[in-house]
C-alpha cells in the first residue's frame, strides 16, 4: 500500500512530519523559521503575479490574466518542489485529483456568500445599486486569480498548517485569522474595525474549508469568487480599493453608518457580511472537527529518499 492510501484512511490532517518537521526538540521554532521563510518567498511570488502581467500586458486584459494565471501556477510548482526537498513529501494540500471539483464547489460558494451580503445590504436600506453597464470582467478575473490562489497557499498551506504543526489547530485559527486581518489594515480605507471583520469572517471562514478538505482548492475558489463577485459583478470597494470597471455598482446610501455598511472599506466590513461569514466558518469548521481534522496525522516514518 503506497503512503498516499495509508495517509488518507487515517484521521487528522497532513501537516508535515518529516526531514525539517520531525519530532524532536524545537519543533515548533523549527516550524515558524520555516513558515517565515515560506511566507517572505511566496510573498514576492504574489507581488510579482499582481505587479507584472499588469505591466507587460496592460491594454490587453485576457493576456494579463493569462500571465497572472501562469506565475502562480509557476508558485505553485515551487511550493511542491520546496515542500518536498524540506519535509520529504509531496504536498496533499496541493493534490490535482479533486481540484477542479472543490474549485468549482469553492466558486459557487464564494459568489453566492458576497451575493447574499450585498442583497441583504439593499434590503435593509444601506446600500444602493445600479446598473447592468457594458464593462470589461478581465482585472477582476485577474485580481480573483492571484488573491485567491497565492493568498491561500501563503495563508492556509503555510501560515495555518505550520502555526498547527507548532502550537495546534485553535492557537492556529485564531493566529493565522489575525495575521490575515492585521495585513489588510495597508488597505486604503482600512480600520480596526475592517480588520477585525476581515479576521473573522475571512481569516477563520477560510481556514474552514481548507481545514475541512485538507486542501486549499475550496478555499481558493471561495475567496477568488467572494473577490469577483464583489468586484465585477457588484461593483463594491474590494477591501477598501475601487474597482475601475463592474456590471453593476453598488454603495452605501448617504448617512448609512460605516460600522453596520461598512463604509468606505466595501461589504466586507459590514455587520452582514461578518453574520454570514462567522456563520458559515462555524458550520464548516465544525465538520471539520467532526471529521477528525483538528488534530495532525499521526507522525510518518523520517525518510530521506531522494
């Protein structure tokens, strides 16, 4: 029986356990050098894949998606290829097999979640829409592409699995949920409060699905559609920044407080977006508890083949 059978017939999630993650001393300092390291290299990688196809390719908005498509593939590739020569194993966070169908699932979820913000924001009288307008969807599908992708694998792949392997799955939660809302606060338009409500709803809604699955594909599909669908299909501030062209627009109406709209941030700071968000972490992540996930695979043999 090959070890990718045996792993997955038995409870918990795959973190890493070998080579520079094996039991011993320190392992939890061994494992936060490591997530920094991690975490400094796919920074760049995510900067490069928002930064560069832009500039190559700016007046044509398929081929910027394309490109932006293509350097975080190429990420991809070099998070299996450092995973494997560090922990001597290929990544099950990054498994091909069920990625088009937890992709596709994360997809419909994530635009259906945003969707329902923003219907409850009309509803209750706090935002207003208008629209359909002719518009390009391509520096959204961009946008949706090299967030979903790379801030997942920075977020759940390496800040949440290796602060789990360090400290536990609720310290993990809690840590990787703040760091993700404190690092929005460089957003334009960001405040405590749009933190806060990022940490939550996201940070830990995230985390869910890929806590659930063990894999990141869900997760990227949640968030790359929560960002289109916000951004194109809406027209809302997408963590505080404007976006240039959507099908519809919508905004908070003239004298909607910011605390309960989300003021200038967008929707992701609103009181409904934070009751969705929480509600459906608590549910997924309580499924993953069920599951068996809250605790790591039980340790594999050290290996150092090639």
């Amino acid at each position: 029986m090959s070890h990718t059978e045996v792993s997955s017939s038995v409870a918990g999630l795959e973190i890493g356990s070998r080579r520079f993650l094996h039991p011993g001393p320190l392992r939890w300092l061994r494992s936060l050098g490591w997530a920094m390291l991690l975490f400094f290299v796919f920074g760049v990688v995510d900067a490069v894949g928002s930064a560069a196809p832009e500039t190559l390719f700016k007046d044509n908005g398929a081929l910027v998606a394309l490109a932006t498509l293509a350097i975080c593939g190429a990420g991809y590739g070099l998070y299996a290829g450092l995973v494997r020569l560090a922990e001597a194993r290929w990544p099950s966070e990054l498994v091909l097999r069920p990625a088009l169908a937890e992709l596709a699932i994360g997809l419909v979820i994530g635009a259906a979640m945003l969707s329902a913000v923003v219907g409850v924001l009309v509803v209750s009288g706090l935002y207003e829409v208008t629209g359909p307008r002719a518009s390009s969807p391509w520096e959204m599908i961009s946008v949706g592409i090299v967030s979903g992708s790379m801030e997942e694998l920075i977020f759940r792949a390496i800040v949440l699995r290796l602060l789990m392997r360090a400290f536990g799955a609720w310290p993990a939660l809690a840590l990787s949920a703040a760091l993700f809302g404190a690092l929005h606060l460089s957003n334009p338009n960001a405040t405590p409060t749009a933190a806060i409500a990022i940490a939550i709803e996201a940070g830990l809604m995230l985390a869910a699905f890929y806590m659930l699955t063990g894999r990141i594909w869900m997760s990227v599909g949640v968030h790359a559609a929560w960002n289109f669908a916000q951004g194109w299909i809406w027209g809302a501030r997408v963590s505080g920044i404007e976006v240039k062209q959507s099908l519809y627009l919508s905004q908070p109406k003239a004298g909607a407080p910011d605390w309960l709209s989300g003021g200038a941030f967008g929707p992701e700071a609103s009181v409904p977006a934070m009751v969705i968000g929480t509600g459906v972490a608590v549910v997924v992540l309580y499924w993953a508890w069920k599951r068996g996930n809250f605790k790591a695979a039980p340790d594999a043999p050290r290996i150092e083949a090639a």
